[in-house]
C-alpha cells in the first residue's frame, strides 16, 4: 500500500467552502500554521496550485521569513508596505543628516521588521515567479535589505554615523534588485480572491 505524504502548505483531502483543513506532515514536521492556512484561504486556485508545487525546503523558507516578522497585516497591501518601508528608509537619511542616531537606530528596526502583507508575499508576485528557481532568491535578498538595516541599527547604537550610514546604499541594492526580479504593476494583484475592504 502506496502512502502519500502531503508537505506543510499542501491541501488535505481538497478544498472545502468552510475553509482548509490542516495538511499531515511529513515525517516530524509540524503541521502548516494557522496563519499559513488562513493565508491559503484568501488564495487564487491557479496560485495554491503555485505554492503546492514549490519544494518542502523552499516552503519552510518563506514561512521562516513570515515568522521573522511580528507584525502581520490584515488588510494591507504589499504596496502599502513597500511605502512604509520607503517612509522608514527617509527617517534614516533625515537622521544620518542630522547626526540623530537614536532616530536612524529606531527607523532602521522598524524597516527590519516591516509588515508582512495581507495574504504574505506570494500573492503579489507574477505566478510564472513562484517556482523554486526565483523564490531561492529571497533570502539573500532579505538579508541584504533587513540584514543591512540591522547592521546600520547596531551601529547608529554605538554613535558610528559614518558605518550606520554606509549600509544606506546595501539597503537600497536589495530593494531595486528584489523590484526588478518580482515587482509586476505595484499594488495589484490578480492573486487574491478577497477584495479588500474599504
């Protein structure tokens, strides 16, 4: 008797009005988080299909870089968190200019920690994008965008301006690169079955 063993984000047993149940895991992994359930929910038939596909290892990955994050919003949007971040990285430029490193150290903490979109990450990037190949990307390039602005917290927290200041350039590297590779029209997504509520 064949048993087949269903990864964390894959549906059990099909899709059901009520919602989705939770998936078995394969071996001593954990079952798929509420979260990552609810997110699914919100999902496009032709994007599930998507995220089912993607490897254990790549789906363990993107769920680690949600979890990196404490705030998780319910009606934002990618592109409204993408402005967020913009904002925060103009409070660092206002404060290395004006020696405030207090400013640049909090700013910095905050664009680190940005908000997690409605939905997560995935539904706002083109659906020929989500696939092992171009998803293996994003860790390098977070740890290049939330990495550096890190770095610059520490040191804005020890008074080195000049070091905090230098990671001002690594921060906006990652963002263009990350734009160039995922970022289709900003701000909409074909993705999402729920429209947003006003």
């Amino acid at each position: 008797m064949r048993k087949v063993m269903l990864t964390s984000l894959m549906l059990a047993g099909g899709l059901v009005s009520s919602g989705l149940s939770m998936a078995e895991a394969p071996g001593n992994a954990a079952p798929m988080p509420v979260e990552m359930q609810q997110m699914m929910k919100t999902y496009t038939p032709a994007l599930r299909q998507k995220v089912m596909a993607l490897s254990p290892e790549l789906k363990g990955t993107i769920q680690q870089l949600h979890a990196g994050h404490t705030r998780h919003a319910k009606e934002t949007t990618l592109r409204q968190v993408m402005q967020e971040i913009l904002s925060e990285y103009q409070s660092i430029a206002s404060a290395l200019a004006t020696d405030n490193a207090e400013q640049a150290a909090e700013a910095a903490r905050r664009l680190a920690n940005h908000r997690i979109p409605k939905g997560g990450l995935l539904p706002y990037f083109p659906l020929d994008k989500i696939n092992n190949t171009d998803l293996a990307v994003l860790p390098a390039m977070n740890e290049i965008v939330e990495g550096s602005a890190l770095k610059l917290a520490t040191a804005a927290d020890a008074g080195d301006m000049p070091r905090a200041a230098s990671y001002m350039s690594d921060i906006m590297t990652g963002c263009v690169a990350c734009h160039q590779k995922f970022r289709t029209t900003p701000g909409v997504s074909a993705n999402l079955m729920t429209p947003l509520s006003k």
